[in-house]
C-alpha cells in the first residue's frame, strides 16, 4: 500500500519576514524543533512575521506526521496541544485520510524505521551515485508501507 493512498502529504510553506501593513503573526517549526526521538520540541519553534497568509492545510493538526525532506528526514507526531504550527518548506505533513483506520505513529515509526529509510530511498538511489540529502515528495507519495509487514509474523 503506498502512502499517497491513505494519506495526503502537502509541502510546507516558505516564510519570508516582510513587515508590511497585513502582518500575520506564526510559529514555524524548524529543524531543531524535530526531536530524534519523534517528538516535536515546542521550545524550539520560531516566532515569524509574514504577509503571506498561511493555507490552514500547512498548519499541523493533532494526529499529523511532520517530516523533514532533509537529511536525516525525522518524522515526529503532533500531539494534542500542539496543532497550529506552520511546516516550513523543507518539511512537509502527512495527514491521513479520514477513512484510514490506521494510527499516524504507524506512519512516524514506519518512516524513522531503518526499512522506511530503505523505502523511502530505493528509487532516489539508483538515480545518484551518492546518498541522497532530501527526499522529493513524489518518493515520499509512493512509499510502500506494508511491502513485507507481515514478514516477522509469517516467520513464527
């Protein structure tokens, strides 16, 4: 099952700071702000002033996945109370359908996981001859998630 299937995944939105009349007033999650450990850090968000308006699909919900499109491309889970951060341009969310039956931490885990790594780089490697440093939303789109999930069971 490829991700784009049950999930959309929407860019991030690029920020500049402009002090024009309409200012808007954000927190913008940033690299630092992505934890290792799948958990978005709210002491490191960054306050911006913009005049663009932010699309409210660009800013997190409880349940989304936020993952970086840069190395090392972290994915951590929005928790409750930590909905209405925009994801910058190098980050993009991936929110399940609402007809999906499945716990978005099964995606984070899935992406953070050494077989995700693989998944989500397959294609990217064959066509450089280097280890890729960002990852294209059209790989991310066609991740297969559950290619060889029930692997570990059928072993026993």
């Amino acid at each position: 099952m490829k991700l784009k299937e049950i999930a959309n995944i929407i860019k991030g939105v690029y920020l500049k700071e402009e002090l024009s009349k309409k200012v808007h007033h954000y927190k913008e999650l940033s690299m630092v702000s992505l934890e290792p450990i799948s958990f978005i850090d709210e002491r490191k968000v960054i306050d911006v002033k913009s005049s663009v308006k932010v699309l409210p699909s660009q800013i997190t919900k409880a349940g989304d996945v936020v993952v970086s499109l840069y190395y090392p491309m972290i994915a951590c889970y929005v928790e409750q109370g930590q909905e209405g951060y925009v994801v910058p341009h190098y980050m993009a969310i991936i929110r399940l359908k609402p007809y999906v039956n499945i716990d978005s931490r099964f995606i984070v885990q899935f992406i953070n996981s050494t077989r995700g790594r693989k998944a989500l780089c397959s294609e990217v490697n064959t066509l450089y001859d280097i280890r890729p440093t960002t990852l294209p939303l059209k790989y991310l789109n066609n991740a297969d998630i559950l290619e060889k999930g029930n692997v570990l069971v059928e072993s026993f």
